[in-house]
C-alpha cells in the first residue's frame, strides 16, 4: 500500500475531494472516485464523500493500492540567490519571471528545479510537485520565500503561516495616487466566479483577506506603497489593490491599464520575511534590496520618463 498525506492550500478551497486527489496523485477522476470510495481515505480524521469541498488547511490522508503514473522532475542548474541555508530551510530571493513549482504539463525550469539541483533533501509534505513550497510567489513577483528541507520544518513553518506570525512584507508601485499615508484593506477574496484562474473581493465561498499598506512616496499619478499581509490568500495584494482602484504597476490581470512601461510586468517585490527558525527556535528576518527592473522603474517614474 502506498501511503500519503496532503494538506489544502488556497488554490484547492472548494475544490471537489476527487478532482484534488486526481491532480495531487495524478491519476484520473474516475479512478480517484473509487479511491475516496472503497481505500480508507480521511479528511482531518474522517470519511468524507468525493464530492467534499475541500478548504483551506484541510488534511487528506490516506494509502491506496494502485500505481500512480510516475512524474520524474528534473534537477536544473539554474542559477537562483539563496539568501541563508541550513539544515532546516532555504531562504531565496526568487528573480522576476521564474515559476515556483511545477504543473501538469510543465516540469521544467521552476525554482523547484533549480532547488532540487541544488540539494537533494526537501520536505515532502505538498507531494511530489510542491517539494519544500511552504508559501509561494506569482511568476511575476520578485523576493524572498523561505523552503523547508525536510517534514518538520515544513509543518513548523505552515504553523506559523496559519496562526499569522510568518511576517511578509513587500513593496509595490500602484496606478494612481493614494491620499492616506497608511490604510488597512479588509475584504475577502475567493474565485472570481467566471475567470477560474483569477480572485476577486466576493462574499460568495470566499476567505477573509487583510492587508496593510502604507505609503512610501508619491509621484502624482503613481504611488510607491509597502504592503504587509496580515493573511495570505492567492493574489492577495493584487487584488486588493485593483479592488480600492489602485492596481498594481504592470499587472495585466487585475489592471486595466497594464503598465504604461511596455515590457515590465507587475512591479511587486517581496522585501521583507521573518519568521521563527523551526528547530531553533529563533526569529530571524530577512530584508532584500529592490531588485534592478524595479528601481528601473522607479528612476523612470521620478524622470517623468
């Protein structure tokens, strides 16, 4: 028998248990229906039909007696700026562009690949395409993001996701201009119900969502803001900010206007992360410098360019 466990993340909420065990083990939802149906498949401890809507923080564990469809990733050299390493974590200031870990479909050329090159032992716990991803970033986003090496770490560290200690604080250029020095967004955020693959403010199967921003500079039109998540939900400060209508610099997603700057994407970066070292029982705090194609745009912006 092939044991698991498998913890839900934003992106699953409200997902059906068998469409999430069909993706995680990567078998079809037909065979994932009989799994949750005739295997001793729990959810926090208890059966659950296939039909369950998972949420957030969910445990699914289980064992099943087939053999999945083995999915081999590869480790790449590609280059990455690992910020502090030791037995227990990985703390890497992630370049604009790059994928976090892979999906069905594309295996290649995320951070995971380049981290599985790098060292050989990372957690388990988020199954075979998640090695070591406590938290992630969008593509597009630039910054700091701490990967746990082995299980007990990971669950340490998801703790400190839950409970709301793991600090993170980015900063960000937003379209138009921002009269308060500083602002709390509270609204919630889940599925846009038309674009699957986008979030939006919805009261509808939705999770509270806060964030505090403050502002660091103004340039009229534009605003440079810092942003600190009190929770972490999928595109969070995207979505806040296009919500109050200050999306941000370059979001084509949630930004009607783009960038305005051909060619730069979303201008956020994750500056700031702090959290408890898991075994050693000690906060440490990590501060990165704005990387180039951000004080590019900022010195453009100052220029009137």
């Amino acid at each position: 028998m092939n044991e698991f466990e498998l913890y839900v993340e934003d992106d699953y909420k409200n997902m059906r248990l068998d469409v999430f065990l069909s993706e995680s083990l990567k078998i079809s939802r037909s065979l994932a229906a009989s799994v949750v149906n005739d295997e001793e498949i729990l959810v926090n401890g208890k059966k659950k039909k296939a039909g369950y809507k998972l949420d957030v923080n969910d445990v699914i564990t289980g064992a099943y007696s087939f053999t999945p469809t083995e999915i081999e990733l590869i480790p790449q050299d590609i280059p990455i700026n690992i910020f502090y390493e030791d037995e227990d974590v990985i703390v890497v200031n992630k370049d604009k562009g790059m994928v976090v870990h892979p999906a069905p479909g594309h295996y290649e050329n995320t951070l995971v690949n380049a981290l599985l090159y790098h060292c050989n032992n990372l957690s388990g716990i988020n199954g075979v395409l998640r090695p070591g991803i406590v938290h992630r970033l969008d593509k597009d986003t630039s910054g700091l993001l701490v990967v746990a090496k082995n299980d007990v770490s990971h669950s340490k560290l998801s703790e400190q996701l839950s409970e709301r200690t793991l600090k993170r604080i980015y900063n960000a250029v937003a379209i138009n201009n921002i009269k308060e020095d500083a602002i709390t967004i509270d609204a919630p955020i889940g599925r846009h119900p038309i674009d699957r693959k986008k979030m939006c403010v919805t009261s509808k199967n939705s999770r509270n969502a806060v964030t505090h921003i403050r502002v660091l500079e103004r340039f009229g039109a534009k605003t440079l803001i810092e942003a600190k998540l009190e929770t972490g939900r999928t595109h969070q400060i995207r979505v806040h900010m296009a919500y109050r209508g200050n999306p941000i610099l370059g979001d084509v997603v949630y930004g009607k206007n783009g960038s305005g700057l051909k060619g730069i994407g979303q201008v956020l970066h994750a500056k700031t992360l702090g959290f408890v070292h898991p075994s050693k029982n000690e906060y440490m705090e990590f501060d990165s410098e704005l990387p180039k194609y951000f004080e590019d745009v900022l010195e453009k912006i100052r220029s009137g360019r």
